[in-house]
C-alpha cells in the first residue's frame, strides 16, 4: 500500500519543497505548541526541556521566515500563518510515521485494534478498502464498533476514532483528516412534484425527514429544526441509512451527506446548507507508538485523502 500524506502526494514532493534550516523536529514541536496551546504541555508530550522546545520553535520560525504563534500570557496562539501550516505539518506528522515503521515490520504486526467509526462511514469506506489493509497486515485484527454515541475512549471503550466529532475530554491525540459534506436531497419523484409548487429555497410545505431527540445535537437535526419553526417533520429516525431509505422512499426530503445520497440516485435540492463536519481521527495518547495502532491510523489517513473529493461533494 503506498503511502500518501494528506494532500495525496508522496512525501518526498513536501520534503523537497522545505526551506534550508528545516528540521523534522522542529515540526514536531510546532504541532504539539499548536494542539496543547501552552509550551509546558508539548514540552511535556515531547518529552523535552521548556527552552529546548522555545528554540525549536524559535528555529523552524527563521527557517521558514514567518511567525508561527503569538506569545501570550495565558499560552501561544497560532497565527494565520501557521494556521494555515497546519495541515501540510500533518501530512509531513503522517509520512514520516509512515516511513518510520518500515515495510519490513509490517508482516510481524499482529493483535486486534478497536476503532469506533460512524456506520455510514465503516460501510461505505471502510469495509471496501479492508481487503487491501489485511494484505499488507495479516495480523492484525480489526474490531469495528459502529454505535459510536456509546463509545468513549477516555473509558478506553475504544483504541482509536474515526469520527465528526471532537472529544470533550479525555488524553487523546487528534487529527483533522478532511471533511464530509452535506446536502438536502430527495428522491427523483419527489423533486418532479416539489417543482410544480415550490420555489428554489422555499421550504415551508416540504415534509422533512430528520433526526429523533436523542440526536437533536447534531448539526443536520438543528438545521431542519430550524427551517421547520416549529412545524413536526414527516420522519425522525436515529440512523443516516433509515434516512437514506426513506428518503429513496419519496417520503420527503433529508440532509445527508453528499457521497451516500448522489450514490443511491437521490436528487440535489440544495448543495450547500452550512453544515458540512471535519473528520477527525481520534487516538489514545498512550497508544500512538503502538505498530498496530499506527498500521491502522495511517490506513485510515491514506483511505480519507484517496476519497477527499468524494467526501466533501
């Protein structure tokens, strides 16, 4: 399985592009600054002195000639310019990972991982790219736990999270991998007879499929509540592929993400509703040096950026 970082390219076209001055290191530091927010806690996830963590920052600052957090009393905050290094820091994170592990300990890798994923996530994504993942790690076993509302890593319910959610709480290590988009989609029949008596954005006689109360948090529930003001759906369900069937159904229209709904012949009614999620992979500090958690890690980083464009819509 070939390596791919974040932007889909190979890690020696980012390396190649690095200024003279750049060490590795260095963008080490400047991940673990940006995601603690204080020097004590990356120099403490580092394992590293407070001043040798300041000079390393200080260092990869003159290498790339830009400043990369403001110096605040209360921690450092990014700037926008290292906001806006970020992702390319994480894809240099996940190929050096990659290339640390070494083809040749790949076979000798075994035991099982835990990782919770959303269902529309494991079965669309997922499953389809395992057979491959397997040839390369026959042993590792791969326990996929899909009510992901009942999963909590800080209660170690799970090794590893591929998930739209950041966690509250917890010691865990995240990564932004991309994003998976939204749209209101319909059946075809649906659309045919919406168009006869509705205008483009007007809503107030559809009949919305949407979420049960126990998911009335998520950002698709609260959009259809709030253009609903207070009229009662036509459907609550409390799983994507419930929607997904009614929708298909012409029982009305729904939010779902656009790579599900486009690949079961729904119809588009709105492409962009502002409620598009981050997707986020979720790691149990203490088991980021693990072979076997980072075998499946970066398969899931590979597997997210191979289907960036099919994600976001």
């Amino acid at each position: 399985m070939k390596k791919i970082n974040d932007f889909g390219k190979p890690f020696s076209s980012f390396e190649n592009q690095m200024p003279r001055g750049w060490v590795w290191d260095d963008t080490r530091a400047f991940l673990a600054v940006a995601r603690h927010g204080t020097l004590s806690g990356a120099a403490a996830e580092l394992h590293l002195g407070i001043a040798t963590l300041s000079r390393r920052i200080e260092r990869l600052e003159k290498a790339l000639k830009l400043p990369l957090f403001v110096r605040q009393q209360s921690g450092y905050q990014l700037t926008e310019e290292g906001a806006g290094l970020i992702e390319k820091a994480e894809a240099l994170e996940a190929a050096a990972a990659a290339f640390s592990s070494g083809g040749a300990l790949a076979t000798q890798l075994s035991g099982r991982v835990r990782l919770a994923t959303a269902e529309n996530l494991a079965t669309s994504l997922i499953l389809p790219a395992l057979p491959q993942f397997y040839a390369q790690y026959p042993g590792i076993t791969l326990e996929l736990v899909t009510d992901i509302t009942t999963v909590n890593l800080h209660r170690r319910d799970a090794d590893l999270a591929l998930r739209m959610v950041k966690p509250e709480r917890g010691n865990a290590t995240l990564r932004r991998l991309g994003s998976l988009g939204f749209g209101l989609y319909a059946s075809p029949s649906y659309v045919a007879q919406r168009e006869i008596h509705h205008d483009a954005g007007d809503y107030d006689s559809d009949a919305f499929i949407t979420w049960g109360d126990m998911q009335a948090h998520l950002p698709a529930a609260q959009w259809v509540e709030r253009v609903l003001q207070g009229r009662a759906p036509a459907l609550t369900t409390t799983s994507l592929a419930t929607q997904l069937a009614a929708a298909k159904a012409g029982l009305g229209i729904a939010v779902l993400p656009h790579f599900l709904a486009r690949e079961a012949g729904l119809v588009c009614v709105a492409t962009d509703i502002g409620v598009d999620q981050p997707i986020y992979l979720v790691i149990q500090t203490d088991l980021t040096q693990s072979g076997r958690i980072r075998a499946v890690a970066d398969f899931l980083a590979e597997m997210v950026a191979n289907n960036r464009e099919r994600l976001s819509g």
